[in-house]
C-alpha cells in the first residue's frame, strides 16, 4: 500500500492554513481529534509523540509556547483533518482499517521532530516535565 502524503497535505493544506489565525477552530479540532482517539488502542503506535504534540498545539494556542512554526502547525492540521475526515484510503469496514490513520500520523511526526525536541526542551526549561526520569516511551517508525 502507498500513501502518497503529498496528495494528502494538498488536498487539505488549505483547510489548514485558516487554523493558525483562529484559536478557537483550533481548539475544537484540537478537543474532535482527541476525542476520537482517546480510547483507541491502535494510536499508541505513536505513543509519547502524539501526546506531546497535543500538548504543543494547546501551548501554542494559548500563547505559552511561541516557536511552532506556520509550517509544522500546517503539516500537524493537515494530518489531524485527515484522521477526522470520513475520506481514507483505506475502507473503515477493512480490518486494517486504521494502517493510514497510523502511517499519515507517523509521517505528521517525523516531519516535526525538530519541533518536537525544540517544544520538549521548552517544557523541561519551564518546569512543565521532568526530563531527568530517565523515560523515554517515545516510539518511531521510519518511513524513509
């Protein structure tokens, strides 16, 4: 099975880009995309990331963490539109249904790693997580 990622960021790259400018659109996608996907076993895939880029989202909505950029912000939006569209390449009836969901949402955090470890030191620096427990529950599928 192939995805092509760029068929995808451009089919709702435009639909994105009207989030950066509007935190409460943000904050209801932010709430649908959690909400779908809070008791579904098969996310844990991409464990830890996911969860902290939630929680980037949220920071940078609320003003307290500046450095997301336009793009990783676009490229996090265009992927969670993806997961709550009724659009899949893969038929939700197939028992592999979630394989794309997975694969667009681990290709979403691969292209934002470096903001993910720049918003991780962000949080240790601002006392918002211990870094020094010495876990690391962060998984990473390579899709290169």
């Amino acid at each position: 099975m192939k995805i092509d990622f760029e068929e995808i960021k451009n089919e709702f790259s435009e639909r994105a880009k009207t989030f950066y400018d509007d935190n409460e659109k943000l904050g209801q996608l932010i709430d649908e995309f959690s909400e779908k996907i809070k008791d579904s076993k098969i996310f844990e895939t991409v464990g830890s990331d996911l969860k902290l880029t939630i929680e980037m989202l949220i920071d940078w909505k609320n003003g307290d963490y500046k450095d997301l950029s336009k793009e990783s912000l676009t490229i996090i939006v265009v992927g969670f539109l993806y997961i709550l569209s009724p659009i899949s390449i893969i038929p939700k009836f197939i028992p592999l249904k979630y394989v794309d969901d997975i694969l667009v949402l681990a290709y979403v955090i691969k292209k934002i790693k470096d903001e993910l470890e720049t918003y991780k030191k962000w949080k240790s620096e601002n006392g918002s997580i211990d870094m020094e427990d010495g876990k690391d529950e962060t998984i990473y599928i390579d899709l290169s």
